[in-house]
C-alpha cells in the first residue's frame, strides 16, 4: 500500500517530471570550501535551492529560490532571491536537462537598480560525483563570451 502511495504522489505531484533533474539533488561544495549550494525536491514536485557563502566559520544564507517544471516542455524554470552576491539581487533561470546528461542553463539576472545582465552556463555532473559548469555572458546579438567556469562537489547533507 504504502509504495502504491508513494507512485501516486509521484505522478500526480511531478516527481517524475523531475527525474532528470534528480542528478542535481543534494548538497554541493565549492572546491575552497567557501560557497555551498543545496536542490531539493519537495512532495509537490517544486525545487527548492539554497546557496551559502562562508564568512569566518558560520554560513551565510546568500540565496534561496524555487523551480517549476513547465507542462509539456523538458525546461524548467525558476526564480531565486539572492543578497551578498556582488550586487546581484534576483536570477530568473531556466534548466533544461539535455539528453547527454549535462544541463542548460539561461539566467537573467538583475541588480538593485533593475539593471538587467544575461548569462548561460552548461552543466556537467562527473563520473567522481563532480558538477563542473562554465558561465558564459551573454550579449544583446546572443552571443557569448566565456566568463567564469567552476565545480561544485557533492557532500553529506551538513543540516543546512
């Protein structure tokens, strides 16, 4: 009965629509130690992130925000409320789960005054449990121009 109940709110819910997005569940670590960021899923098949920086031996919540998958397309989307983050204080993203395994990601983001800066990244998760990404900027013709590139490392759930 009880894995009958757990199928039903699966589909019903949208955890399936979320099996994709399922590589990206946990908790992950800058390399230096000093940034985290978490993806859940919650019963209702929303995604909650979070993301801290390190200041002397506390984290500091830095980001906290939601995505949705959008019926009848693999995207989803999302918004994230951001502060301490160089001046950026909201991201509207969109992920799409790509069919080799890696993501694509299309971020907005805006600052205090509105000002509006668009990015791109790609998303690889590694065979050693890595996440690697490369930030792009992108200008108003849509091309990019590599900006920042990075990797995240999956670690025990520290309680966030």
């Amino acid at each position: 009965m009880r894995k009958a109940f757990v199928v039903f709110l699966s589909v019903c819910c949208g955890a399936a629509q979320a099996e994709p997005m399922a590589a990206l569940f946990g908790l992950w670590e800058s390399p230096d130690g000093q940034a985290r960021q978490q993806f859940d899923q919650d019963f209702s098949g929303l995604i909650t992130t979070k993301m801290w920086f390190k200041i002397g031996e506390n984290w500091k919540p830095v980001g906290r925000g939601i995505l949705y998958s959008r019926p009848g397309s693999p995207e989803w989307a999302g918004v994230t409320r951001t502060s301490d983050m160089g001046g950026i204080e909201l991201f509207e993203s969109r992920i799409t789960p790509r069919e080799d395994g890696r993501f694509s990601v299309e971020n907005e983001s805006f600052d205090a005054q509105g000002t509006l800066m668009k990015t791109a990244e790609d998303w690889t998760i590694t065979r050693d449990g890595g996440f690697d990404y490369t930030v792009y900027k992108v200008a108003a013709d849509g091309s990019r121009t590599p900006w920042m590139q990075g990797r995240w490392l999956r670690i025990p759930d520290a309680g966030q």
